[in-house]
C-alpha cells in the first residue's frame, strides 16, 4: 500500500515556490488585491473570454426570429434581403420595424429603378463631344439670318441700295397684291424680325417658320407670274433662289440652332421633336392662307411638263 499524504491546508505552504526536477523553483503569479492570482488573457483566451463575457452564440442569445429573416436567395428573387449586421435596437432585443417584419437595423433598400428622365440624362451626359457640329450650324445660321437681314433693310431704310418702304409698297401693288401696305410690312416683319432672331439663335423654331412662311410666300409670287415652272434663275421669275432658302430653313428646323445660341438650354437646341414637324405644317398653311388672302390665284397653275398646253 502506497502512502497517502494530505495537501496541506496552510495558505502561507501554497505560497510558497515550488521546486521543478532541475531543482530551480517554480514562479507563483502575483495575487491581486482580490487574493486572486493574476493572469493574462493570453494565456487562455477561450477561457478569459467565456469566463468574463457573455458571448452569445445563437439566434435565441441574440433576441433574433430565423423565420423573420429572408433569405439569400429571396433577395436574389426580387425582394430586399436582410441580415444581422448588429445587435438590435436599444428599446428591446427583438424589436421589428414596421415595414413587413424586418429588422429595421438590417434591412438593405432595394436599387432605386431607372427612370425615363434618368436615362435620358445620362445619355446626354455621354453625347457631351459634338466635334464642329455647333459652329456650322452657327455659320449656317449667322449666313442665312444676315441674308434676310439684308433684304429687310433694303426694304425698310433703303439701304444697300434698297427700295425702301414706299419702294416696296409699289413692288407690292405692282405685283398684284391687293393690300400693299399691309403686304410690305409683313413682309419687311418677316425678313428682318426672323433673321435677327435667327442669327442670335433666339426662339429658332418661331423664326425659322416665321422666315419660312415669307420666302414660300415670295416663291409662289414669282411661280404664279408666268405658266410653267419657273425655277430657273436666269429670269426674273425664277424661284431657285427661294427654294434653296426654303430647304435650308427647313433643315434649321429639324437640326436646332446647336449650342452656339441663346437657346442652347432649350430641348430643340440639340435634339428638336415632333414639335419641328407642327412649326413645318404651321408655317406652310400661314404662306398659303396669306397668299390667298391678300394676292390670289393658284400659283401651281401650269407648272412644267404637266400642263404643255400653256407652254
């Protein structure tokens, strides 16, 4: 039988080191003021941390319902997926929001859906390199505009040796129209208010229909002079000149006056719409309307080969 020695009960023998096989004698920690031995959480960390913390370790710990949750793959169907991302709130440990039984600490808003006018900026915002496009229609615009000023003013001071108002009065009367005075100052209106405001790229659509309407009205004056179609230039009835005008104002309408202009803000300054097509339709009935009114007659009459009989 082997013999069975007690420990020894006296603190003051626990105390003291002890000795290891080599001889030397084993360090004792310090005690703390508790009479506890101090340690460091290195040496144990699982021990320090279960010891001195509540950990939690499931949904129960956690004041969570695993049934309220969605999961990932409900998210990936369409609806807002959650997820613990903290403790919950500080009112109570299991407290939802309003909003379906989610958590309102973990829920993830849905990606907010592209709208048309988003869409439409950011297509804008990728069509910013235009390259010369604003500057020819700058030059077309300041050509065109300065042309029609030059014939207002012809009409309306005489200068660059122009007939002046009362010159123009009886061009007018002499040409058949019935109401000369009124004919004269649509006319100088048109051809000078429209080209101004086209040169400065200013309302465009109102003054490229409004230049539109009074060289289509001055192309079916000249038509109507003699039977058969008069577009050659080398007479005096010759609409070539007004044709190119009328083609070219028609082109403003549907091109917009670019970025070179005080429009450059408005829609129709680089991407004009239907409403180009209603200015078009506009002006060429204001030309007919007017030159039924205050001249007459059917400038169409006998145009080309369709009509040899008035040849």
């Amino acid at each position: 039988m082997g013999l069975v020695t007690d420990k020894s009960s006296d603190p003051s023998e626990s105390a003291q080191p002890k000795s290891s096989a080599s001889g030397a004698p084993t360090p004792v920690p310090p005690a703390s003021s508790t009479g506890k031995p101090v340690t460091s959480p290195f040496d144990s960390p699982t021990q320090q941390i279960s010891t001195s913390k509540n950990v939690p370790r499931t949904d129960d710990d956690l004041g969570l319902d695993p049934d309220d949750v969605p999961s990932a793959k409900s998210g990936a169907a369409g609806t807002p997926a959650t997820a613990a991302v903290g403790a919950t709130d500080s009112t109570s440990s299991g407290s939802k929001s309003d909003t379906g039984g989610q958590y309102s600490y973990a829920s993830i808003p849905p990606a907010a859906a592209t709208t048309s006018s988003t869409a439409t900026l950011q297509r804008r915002t990728r069509e910013t390199r235009r390259g010369t496009l604003d500057f020819g229609l700058l030059i077309l615009r300041l050509v065109i505009g300065g042309t029609f000023i030059y014939h207002g003013l012809q009409k309306l001071a005489g200068w660059f040796h122009g007939p002046g108002i009362d010159g123009t009065k009886a061009m007018m009367e002499g040409g058949g129209w019935d109401y000369p005075s009124l004919s004269a100052a649509l006319l100088i209106a048109g051809e000078l208010g429209g080209g101004i405001l086209l040169v400065l790229g200013l309302a465009t659509p109102l003054a490229a229909g409004a230049l539109l309407s009074t060289i289509l009205g001055a192309w079916m004056w000249k038509q109507g002079m003699l039977p058969g179609f008069q577009y050659n230039m080398a007479t005096k009835t010759g609409t070539e000149y007004e044709s190119v005008l009328s083609g070219v104002l028609v082109a403003i309408l549907f091109t917009g006056p670019g970025r070179l202009s005080i429009d450059r803000a408005r829609g129709w300054a680089t991407r004009p719409g239907w409403g180009s097509v209603l200015i078009l339709v506009l002006a060429v009935a204001a030309a007919i309307a007017t030159y039924l009114f205050l001249h007459g007659g059917n400038p169409l009459q006998g145009i080309g080969p369709f009509d040899a009989k008035t040849t």
